[in-house]
C-alpha cells in the first residue's frame, strides 16, 4: 500500500470502517493490537507445550519412507488444529495484517502537535527495540544498528524532557 492509498483507506474497527487521523489515537490502537498479539503468542506457546513429544520433537527422517514423513506431517497438523493452534495462527495472521494497516495510515497521517510526533516516536523505538539486537554477544549484535537505536531513544528521551518541561511551565 502506498502513502497516499493509506491516507484515504478506512480500516475494520469491530463491525464499522473509520478513519483514525490522530497518530496518538493510532499509536494507542497499534499498541492495543500488539498487546494481543503477545497475548496470542503466549497461548500459543502454552498450548504447544501441551502437545504431546512426537509433535514438538524435530522429526527424525532418518530411515523413514516418504509415506512416513508424509503421515507424520499430517498428524502433525492434525494434533495442532485439534489444539487449537491453527486458529490461533490465523489470528495472529490477522492481528499482524490490522497492525500493518494502521502503520500505513499512521505513517501517512501528519502529526499536528509535539505529543502526537512523541508517540509515533515513542512506538517506532519500540518496534526497533524488538528487533534490533542490544548485547554485544549475540552473534546477530550489530554495532551500527545498536548505536542507531541508542539514538532513537535519546531523541524520545529529550523530547519527553522538553514535553514535561512545557507543560510544567504552562501549569
């Protein structure tokens, strides 16, 4: 999708279509929906833990016939939408294409005052934080990206600063 597309696209909000042109709002909504993303992520993991070994163990394909790999993988995928976990991809499928919609609309929206440009700020660095590699010793750490985001931060940090400071002053 395009800026502009993004600008004019209205976007599911329960069972009526809206326009959010207020990148707090969006930022409050982005939130929300990755909020339950991590919830769904949480259960997923929690009802794969429940399956029994032979569907989370890596299948030993050693000496087995394809007919065994392929009964295996169905069984596989059997046992995982009996658990439920074939909805539960669905949903996080579906909770990542509204996120994805509502960035779009929320890099197209213009920010008109100091806090909206504080939460999309605020929302980038967080989405760089969960996939930007801090430590050192993590053979995917990268020093320039690491150094990038310690720059975000800052910039968030100083203008949260000069935030408060105005509306300490203007109180």
């Amino acid at each position: 999708m395009t800026i502009a597309e993004g600008r004019s696209r209205k976007l599911p909000t329960g069972d009526r279509a809206s326009v959010i042109t207020n990148s707090i709002l969006l930022t409050r909504r982005i939130r929300e929906l990755q909020r339950r993303r991590q919830a769904l992520v949480s259960r997923q993991e929690q009802m794969r833990a429940l399956l029994p070994d032979w569907a989370v163990e890596p299948l030993r394909l050693v000496g087995l016939t394809n007919d065994e790999i392929r009964s295996l993988v169905a069984n596989l995928s059997t046992t995982e939408a009996e658990a439920g976990l074939s909805q539960v991809e669905v949903d996080l499928e579906d909770l990542d294409r509204q996120v994805e919609d509502l960035e779009n609309v929320l890099v197209a929206t213009p920010s008109h005052s100091l806090d909206e440009i504080e939460a999309v700020i605020s929302l980038a660095v967080e989405r760089f934080r969960e996939i930007i590699v801090t430590d050192p010793d993590d053979v995917f750490y990268d020093h320039g990206e690491a150094r990038f985001l310690a720059l975000l931060e800052r910039v968030r940090e100083d203008l949260s600063e000069v935030l408060q400071r105005t509306r300490l002053d203007a109180g």
